[in-house]
C-alpha cells in the first residue's frame, strides 16, 4: 500500500517535476462541497497537501484554516498547456507574478508558457529560471515549454534532452507563434521527441499561405478589405504532422485547432491509432468573425476567429473527445499594441482568468455536459496530455490537494481593469459571466478566493 506521501507526486510512468514549492503545512479544511458537482455535500479535509479526509460534517483540527461553502463545486485544480507569460523579456505586458495570479484567479493550478519568449526559452538555463520563479511565487506551477528550435528561427533543433533533465523537467516543446514548417527539421525533432519522450506541439500554419494575412479568409474579410488567413495553411499542418506522428511515433499536439477540416483530420489520426492529441481555444468556441465589423482590434488572433460551421465542429469535438482539451492560449499585449488600426494590432487575447467561466457556462449550465466532462477537458486530460503528475488527478484521499471551487451561480462582469493580468486585452469586455471561481488551492495553499489572489 502506498501512503499520502508516496503517492503525492511520483508515479513513476511519468517524467518526476523538478523541486516543488513546499505543500502548505498544516490542515486546511473545505466545507459545504459536491466534488465533480455530483452527491450530498461533503467536506474536504487537507493535511500537509494532501487529500486526507473526505466526508460529511468533519470536524475541523485545531488551528485549521477553514472555508466555508455552500454546496460548490469541487474539481481538480485547472491545467492550461497554452498560456505566454511573456516573462523574461514584455514584463510591461506581463510578468510570472502577473501571470500565475490570473491562472490563480482562474481556477488554474498549473500552466504550461510558451518558448516564444525575449530571449526564447530555448536552454535549461531560461527554462530553470522560469520554473524556479513560479516555485518561489507559489501561486500556481510554471511549466516552461522549450522551443523546437534554435531561436525559432525553424532550422536547428534545441537540446531537448538537457532541458527535459533539467531542474525545469520541460516535457513540452513548441515554436509557437510560428510554425515549424520545414518538414525536415519537423522529421527530425519528432525523431528527437521521441527517444525523450517529450510532446511536440505544433502551432499549425503554413507561412506561405499567410503572409499579410490578418483575418479568416472569407466573406467577412472580402468585405472588410482584410488579407484571408485560409484554413489550408492550418489543415495541411495538421494533415502532414499527423503523418508524421503517424511515420515515426512521436506524441504530436496541435495548438489551437480553429477549423472544422481540422477537427475531420485529427478524428482520423485517432481513428488511426496516431498519437495525436488537440486543443481548442474558448474564443474559437464561442466567437466567430462577424465581431471584426467593428476594426477592433482586440478581435486580431492567430490563428483567427472563423465562422459558424467552424465553431459548431469545434464545439462538437469537444464534447465528443475528437479535441483533447481546452487550452487558453492566453496572450497579453499592451494598450498600444491592440488599440490600434486592426491589421497592425499584435494576435492573442487574455483568457486565463475568463476560460472556465465561459466553458461551465456554455456546456455544463444547459445541461449538454457535466462537470467530469469539465473537469476531464480543463484539467484531466491536459495533464495526461504532457505527462504532468501531481495535476489532473482524481479528487480522492492520498491525492495532492490541487483544487479548484466553482460557484455556478455566482455572476461577474468582466472588466479588463480588473483583471489580474498586467495587460487589458480581452475580448469580454463589460460581458457578465454566470459561472465564478469561488477558490483556488495549491498542494493545499488558498491561491485565489472570492475573486482575490491569496497572498
Ligand atoms: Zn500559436
């Protein structure tokens, strides 16, 4: 039998994290729960970090931190494999404090920042610091994800194997931003990957189908007098990586899936046995590209907003398990950067701190599907997906307490001032969210609360 302890972290088909910020000692005790939604009220007693007790009416240990609820909603803690913190190097946009408070805030408990950082996280010595960092901020844990290439210039290939043994542990490799488009450089860095068991994930897009291009290709950008974004720059990636998965056996991710030909492509890699997984975004769930009527340029995303038939295949492969997992891709940029004519606006929008609201509010409020289904696509399966342990685990006594609150009653409005994140970017602006993250544990710390971040 295994104890709490052994079981906290360290199951050994998975690559180990690095150093873990020490779990909260002590007994934190949350009252008045249903864990996935489901059942009588319980409450959740917490030791050291760990799951220790889970029943109705426990009685809180001496000096107990204690939290009282009304019949929440307890799931595991949140894990977004695509988020940019755009630390080191835009700290004026958003920094590793900034950014692991919105995740906090957001129900997150881990996040995964892409290499696309100033400079690219492309040696363990980058990545070390981003994770040490997060350790010492202890709001959530920093993933750093190593890019494929040297300086995602797309031609050499990083050393992927220092950078997964390095206290960072990165097992998540991405040029996203840019597509790795040589296919031979992809060939060999899916060789690569797959000697270290590490995931590639690919920001899919042909550059020479793209270029200029700021909007879906389409009827609402003829009109507009915007350059076409089409879906065969993303669906030839898709198509060719798949085979590439396929030929040589690496685990292959695609990044933000955004149209309904891709969704038809990664059914037929599951179909065949490919170790291929996806992720879609919230807003290429819930918006389409008749909002860039107005030139907003808060709207500008790669890859973009899409329309209706787009949308619903996404929705659908979400709901059926076609597509994995919802990612945010959170993207902070400064006020100069997106108020502005839109074809100069930088892509990417925030998502951290809005992402389950909007999910728990289009899928599981009417009832299409149930908080397990959030819980699997919002924390379950990302963590399955990069191998991560300690997150994405069952709510059970003996499991690491990474947790996550949800009142589904709760309303807000979003407010960019308001937001935790450094910069202001997002798409919901003045838009009143039905679903609300009451709280946010980390190894058994409170991160987040009522809307604040825990100190
Ligand atoms: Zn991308």
């Amino acid at each position: 039998m295994t104890t709490a302890k052994e079981n906290y972290c360290d199951d050994s088909s998975f690559p180990s994290v690095g150093p873990l910020a020490a779990p909260r000692s002590g007994n934190l005790l949350l009252r008045g729960v249903r864990p996935y939604g489901e059942g009588e009220d319980v409450d959740v007693l917490v030791r050291d970090g760990v799951i220790a007790e889970i029943a109705a009416g426990i009685d809180a240990p001496e000096g107990a931190e204690v939290l009282e609820f009304d019949s929440l909603v307890l799931l595991p803690g949140l894990v977004d494999i695509h988020v940019h913190l755009r630390e080191p190097g835009r700290e004026d946009t958003e920094t590793l404090a900034t950014g692991s408070a919105a995740a906090a805030k957001g129900g997150f408990t881990a996040v995964f920042t892409m290499a696309n950082t100033a400079p690219v996280t492309d040696d363990p010595s980058i990545a070390e610091s981003v994770w040490l960092k997060g350790q010492a901020l202890n709001l959530c844990d920093i993933h750093p994800v190593g890019s494929i290439t040297k300086g995602l210039k797309g031609a050499n290939l990083t050393e992927f194997g220092m950078m997964a043994d390095s206290q960072a542990k990165v097992r998540m490799f991405s040029d996203d931003g840019k597509c790795v488009d040589n296919p031979l450089i992809m060939r060999r860095a899916i060789e690569y990957a797959k000697g270290e068991d590490v995931l590639l994930a690919q920001h899919c897009e042909d550059p020479r189908l793209t270029a200029e291009a700021v909007a879906h290709e389409g009827p609402t950008a003829a009109r507009l007098g915007l350059t076409g974004w089409p879906r065969v720059a993303e669906e030839s990636i898709v198509a060719r990586d798949a085979i590439m998965a396929r030929d040589y056996g690496g685990r292959m991710h695609i990044c933000h899936a955004s149209t309904e030909g891709t969704v038809e492509l990664v059914k037929w890699a599951k179909e065949h046995d490919i170790p291929l997984t996806a992720e879609v975004t919230p807003h290429h769930l819930i918006l389409t590209d008749s909002v860039l009527e107005t030139y907003d340029g808060v709207y500008r995303v790669n890859p973009p907003l899409r329309e209706q038939r787009d949308t619903l295949a996404l929705r659908q492969a979400l709901i059926d398990g076609i597509i994995d997992c919802v990612a945010t891709d959170h993207a902070p940029h400064g006020s100069e950067e997106k108020c502005c004519e839109f074809e100069h606006a930088k892509p990417g929008m925030l998502g951290l701190e809005t992402s389950m609201s909007i999910i728990a509010e289009q899928f599981v409020l009417d009832g299409t599907c149930d908080w397990r289904w959030l819980a699997r696509v919002m924390s379950e399966r990302p963590a399955e997906i990069v191998k991560l342990p300690g997150h994405g685990r069952p709510i059970a006594v003996g499991e690491p307490a990474n947790l996550t609150v949800v009142d589904p009653n709760k309303k807000w409005t979003v407010h960019g001032d308001d937001l935790a994140s450094k910069s202001d970017n997002t798409p919901y602006e003045d838009m009143e969210m039905a679903v609300s993250v009451a709280a946010t544990v980390l190894r058994g710390k409170v991160t987040a609360l009522n809307g604040e971040v825990a100190g």
